[in-house]
C-alpha cells in the first residue's frame, strides 16, 4: 500500500525537501487548482425556457391551481369573462380575458423557469448514476453483486478504479478518491477508516489503495437520490414565512372578493350599470397578484442559489432560517484561520544568529510531513534562501513521538532536536548542555501571543525557538465587520487553551469565543443564544458535532464529515468549506429581502391599478369621481384593459429578478427597511402610474376606445 498524505481533503502534498526547491505558486499548480465541473445556467438559457413554456400551460389544471389562493381567483376570473366574452363577444371583453389569462400562463412560467433550473441539475446528476456492481464481503469471502441488492451494514472492498456502490463509512484502509460527480471539484480527498473523514458516497470513484466500507444508505436512499429529489424541487415544502404570507394574500383576497361582488347591486340602486367583465379586472387589480404570482418561483430560486454555491438545503426552511440568523458559531481551525499552524518567526537564544536557528530547523524538518515541519522547511528557504538540499544517505532521521514529544535528524556528529519546550530543555540536559536563562522567557511570551514555540538544540546547545502560529485567513476581519453590520454576533469555537483562544480571536476581530470546547460546551452555548430568542447557525464535521448540528437553527455539515454529522445537519456542504457559512447566511437574507421587496412592490402598485379602474367602473353614475383619474386616460375601456395589461406584463419583467434574487448589500434592519420602502415602495407607486399612461396611450393610438 502506498504511502497517504496527512492533509484530508487536499490534493497530495509535496515532501518537505522538495518544497525547499518549489516556488510558492507555480501553472502547473494552478492547472491542479480545483474546478467547477458546470457553471450555473443563464436565466434564458434555452434549455430551461422552451420546456418551462410548455409547463406553465400544464400548470393550468385547477389542481395545481388551487395551491396559490390568488392566482385560482384569477383563473376563475378568467373563466367568468371567457364565459361573458362568449355569450357577449367584444373586443373589450376578448382583450380582457385574453390578458387575464396571459397573467395566470406568466405566473405559472416564473414557477417553471425556477423549477428548471433544479430540474436541469438533477437530470445531471441521474447521468452520472450508474448500475454499479459491488464486491460485497460475505464471512470474509468476496461475491459479486449489483448495488441495488446491498443492505445497510453490508461490507464492500474498493479498489483502484471501482465505483463506490453506495454511501457509507471506510472501516479499514484508506484510499484518495475522485468525488468530482458530487462536487464538481477534480482534485481528489482521502478517506480513511477512523476519525472524522471516513463518510462516503454511493458514485465515487477509488483512486487509489484498497477500503472497505460499511454501507449506510438502503437501496434509493443514498445522498445521491435525496439531492436530486431535492434540487428537483420534488420534496419541497413551503416555508414558514412563505406560508404566513399566503394567508395573507389570501386573507386580502378574500376581503376584495365580498367588497367586488357587492358592487353590482349597489351600481343597480344608483341607477347604473357595471359589466361583469370590468368587476372581475377590478377584483384582480385589488388583490395582490403581482407577488401572489411570484412568491413560489422566489422560494424555489433561494434553494436554487444555495444548490449553485455546492450547498443542499434539506429543506427550505433552513434557507429561511439562515436569513434570520443572528449568531454564527464558527469553527477556528479551517474558517478562521488556514488550518495548521504555521512557522512566523526564528527567535535565537544564547548568542546563537537567527540563519544559524533556521539551518537547524530547516534540517531537522526535511523529513517531517506534517504542515507545521514544511512550513519551517519554507520559511527558512523563503528568509535565508536555504534551498539545494538532498536528503543524503547518511540522514538518520527521528520521527516525532507521543513519548519524546520530539523529532529531528542526526548526520556526521550532529544530532539536531526539535519539539516541546520540556521535552527539549531535558534532552539538552541529558546531553551535557546547559539551558539558557532567556529561553523560558522567549517561550512564555510566545505560548502568551497565542502562538505555539517549538525548541531546537543541535547536541547540548539550546539554539532558540521557532515561533508556529494561527494564521488568520486575509479578508477574514473585513467579514465579520460586514456581519457586524447586518446585526450578527460571532462567536468562535475552539479547542485551544483561553490563552492562545483570546489571541486569535482579537486578531479575527470576532464577538466573543469559546474556548476548550465540547461538545456539551456547544450545546449548552446554543442553548444559551436560543433561549434569548436568537436563531443560531454553526458548522462542523464529526460524529461529535453531530448534538450540536441537530440542536442549530441552521445546522451546516461538511460532504468530507462523517454520516452523524451529515444527518443531524440540515445542510451539508458539498466542498466541505467552513467559510461558506457566511455566505449561506447572506443567501438567506437575500430570499428574505427579494420577498420582502417584490410584496412591498406588488402592494404599492395596486394604488395605481386604482385610480385607472375606480374612476372608469363609475365616472358615469358619480361625475365626481373623475378627480381621481390623474392619470387622465382616455375611456373607461382603455382604462380598464391598460391596468388589465399592465398587471400582466409586471410579472414578467419580475420574473429575471424573483430569480436571481434582489442583490444584497450588509446593511441593519432600519437601513434595509428604509432602502425597501424608496426603491420598492416609491418605485411601486409610480412605475405602474408611468406604464398605464404609455399603454392607454397605445391603445388610443391603435384606435381601441
């Protein structure tokens, strides 16, 4: 068996020594870079357009209908004038039940757009499923079988080249393997049995070793089958929020309804007349159907955004959830900071010179794999350009040791240490040498920075100390400072002393941390935030995070993490990056606001629908009544038919937007309500004031009266 890389979810890492003659960035490590296997369709890409066309016209069956409250009113509206415009036939009638029934066809096609787009990802990933054979162990014998006959608890070997039949955990071995069908990254991951990297999933491919694997999933049960349910569109459920804004949509609807039917026997009291026809355009132009069309295709296209960014909500819901958040519970290592610690600095002691530390070092890292030795391997290069060296026959090196807590080289006399403080001033003493006075000062106020100091003698001679320290990633601080903005604490998570947990977290520039973490910790900490009334998001990977996923509002487990912590989530990261936390949260609020938006828009420019239709229904019977025809359009008609056109021509030129969403920038809750109100608020009023005008005056002008 070959010999695997520590990193778990890297691309196999270069030697220490060879990274002594490797540049930082090279094109042949940016061709390794990971790539999206597809990016995101267009709006209008035809392959979503033509079959969402055909769609909205499925959508029609009353069935379907009678899920959206207002848009089954103006179905049955439409129905009612088709009638009238039959038994009475007009151009006013057959214009009015033409673009009544455009309005419902556009609703159904905001709809349809946004479920292609889920439905187009899916039908990517059945592609990728195949019928895959497994080697399936049986007391220790190996039989061939499909993978629809495994079982959960069934045992199957993995080799180079094999399909992995089905989602499961490696219980012996550990292989690099291609997840590229779910990621649409190219660059491999190791799972080994053991630990928190173990999770895998049913059509990825073995690259390298042998595994085998415990199966998890029943047949049509894998992670595979519910995401393509899920982006499908199949098993969504409409949310809390957006089920509250139905019943208010359809409570406005159904206070109209009583106050439009009344209508024509109070015009036959004042000795008048309404048509049927003009009733039903003035029903719909008073209920809200502007975001009563659109209100679905805005859910769908949040999970969508997620699903684009390698994120699978188990529900929309989440999505909803990720929105109100107002605590994000961050993980240090791998969110805040890059990982592994890192060598900053050479401190010499007793006299020594800091190129001399750095020889030391560098040497006694040559064979050291972890990223902690090849980052003293680079950074000794990078300050002293010590490069060209060749691990020579004559190297004796000595792995590092829970006991010795040390590791180092010997080679032509010289027997250079590096390790723990303790472990490395006993050595020096075993050795003859003495421990100079200054070190314990040095390592002190290091350990005290938040950084880790590492001891380096060669023999009896205490050389210094290599500084390894938390690199906080760029742009980390500047994010948080936008979180801040939006109304989110965040609070760090971390394993480290409260000392070194202090440090890092002034540096990150978060709200608060929680040091020596457990996970009895974190769940008492969730607790604490939710019992306050604040809804919570964190992420995390292992079996022991899994209390603390299920217990989260918005629960994000990483695609890399085990099977516990997949199911208590109901999110899971599919690049298993921690970061991405952040921008879940922001995708969330943008549902939120883009609702938020187009329902302030749909209200406001019900106003203007009112001052066409009212002034044009009873002008005749109240002359009074024609002060409100602001707009002065030309006849009660082409009142009537403009405000009928508008209504429908609104939704479509909303449909580019309830999709890609209304674009958010990191503001406070009065600020973004102060933005909505100006933009979709006075732009409600008088961008239907301005449309109505133009239509009536096409419509005069193509001598409709």
């Amino acid at each position: 068996m070959s010999a695997q890389p520590r990193s778990s979810d890297q691309r196999a890492p270069e030697s220490p020594a060879e990274a002594v003659d490797t540049d930082r960035s090279s094109p042949a490590q940016a061709e390794r870079e990971p790539r999206r296997a597809a990016q995101p369709r267009g709006l209008f890409d035809p392959s979503i357009l033509v079959p969402a066309l055909g769609e909205a016209f499925k959508k029609l069956d009353p069935r379907v209908q009678a899920r959206n409250p207002v848009m089954f009113v103006v179905l049955v509206g439409t129905v009612v004038t088709l009638a009238e415009a039959v038994a009475r036939p007009s151009a006013f009638s057959w214009s009015v039940t033409v673009f009544l029934f455009l309005t419902v066809v556009f609703a159904n096609f905001a709809e349809a757009m946004a479920e292609g787009r889920g439905k187009a990802q899916a039908a990517t990933l059945r592609r990728m499923r195949t019928t895959t054979e497994a080697r399936r162990l049986r007391e220790g014998e190996e039989e061939r079988v499909a993978a629809t006959e495994l079982s959960r608890g069934d045992l199957v070997v993995c080799e180079p080249g094999d399909l992995i039949p089905s989602d499961g955990e490696v219980v012996e071995g550990v292989a690099s393997v291609d997840e590229s069908a779910i990621t649409g990254e190219s660059a491999p991951v190791i799972r080994e049995a053991g630990g928190d990297r173990s999770a895998v999933t049913g059509g990825t491919k073995v690259l390298s070793d042998r595994i085998v694997v415990r199966i998890s999933a029943e047949p049509g049960q894998t992670f595979m089958d519910r995401m393509i349910s899920l982006v499908e569109g199949a098993s969504r459920q409409k949310t809390p929020n957006e089920v509250a804004l139905t019943i208010l949509l359809s409570a406005l609807t159904l206070v109209f309804l009583p106050v439009v039917v009344v209508l024509e026997p109070f015009a036959h009291y004042a000795r008048g007349s309404v048509p049927i026809v003009s009733l039903v355009a003035l029903l719909v132009a008073l209920i809200p159907t502007t975001i009563g069309a659109l209100l679905s295709a805005i859910g769908i296209a949040g999970m969508d955004r997620l699903v684009q960014r390698n994120v699978l909500a188990m529900s929309g819901r989440a999505v909803e959830a990720a929105g109100d958040v107002s605590t994000l519970l961050l993980d240090k290592t791998g969110t805040i900071t890059l990982g592994n610690r890192m060598a900053s600095a050479f401190l010499p002691v007793g006299g020594h010179q800091e190129a001399e530390l750095a020889d030391a070092a560098q040497l006694a890292s040559l064979a050291d794999e972890t990223p902690e030795g090849r980052s003293i391997v680079v950074l000794a290069k990078q300050r002293f350009d010590l490069r060209g060296r060749e691990m020579a026959a004559g190297y004796s090196f000595v792995p590092f040791s829970a006991q010795t807590r040390m590791s180092g080289l010997d080679v032509a006399g010289r027997h250079i240490r590096k390790g723990a403080a303790e472990a490395v001033r006993h050595w020096v003493v075993e050795q003859g040498g003495q421990v100079p006075d200054e070190l314990d000062s040095i390592v002190t106020r290091t350990a005290k920075a938040g950084s880790t100091p590492l001891v380096v003698a060669d023999g009896g001679e205490v050389l210094g100390v290599v500084e390894l320290k938390d690199v906080v990633k760029t742009g980390i601080q500047e994010r948080f400072d936008q979180l801040r903005a939006m109304g989110i604490r965040t609070v760090m998570i971390t394993g480290d002393n409260p000392l070194t947990a202090a440090a890092i977290a002034s540096e990150a520039g978060v709200d608060d941390y929680l040091a020596e973490a457990t996970p009895e910790a974190k769940m008492d900490l969730i607790r604490s935030e939710q019992e306050g009334g604040r809804l919570v998001a964190m992420t995390g990977d292992g079996t022991n995070d899994a209390p603390a996923l299920a217990q989260a509002d918005v629960g994000v487990a990483m695609n890399t993490g085990t099977m516990a912590a997949k199911e208590a989530g109901n999110m899971v990261d599919l690049d298993s990056n921690p970061t991405k936390l952040i921008d879940i949260v922001e995708i969330g609020k943008q549902l939120l606001i883009t609702r938020g938006a187009l329902t302030t828009f749909s209200i406001a420019n019900d106003v203007a629908k009112y001052f066409a239709i009212i002034p044009a229904l009873f002008t005749t019977t109240y002359p009074q009544l024609q002060a409100l025809n602001v707009m002065r359009l030309h006849s009660p008609h082409s009142a009537i038919l403009s405000a009928v056109i508008f209504n429908a021509l609104v939704i479509v030129a909303l449909i580019p937007l309830a999709l890609r969403g209304v674009r958010y920038r990191p503001a406070g809750a009065a600020a973004l309500l102060r933005r909505n109100l100006l933009i979709y608020g006075v732009g409600g009023l008088i961008a239907p004031f301005a449309g109505i005008k133009i239509i009536d005056l096409i419509i005069t002008l193509a001598g409709f009266h």
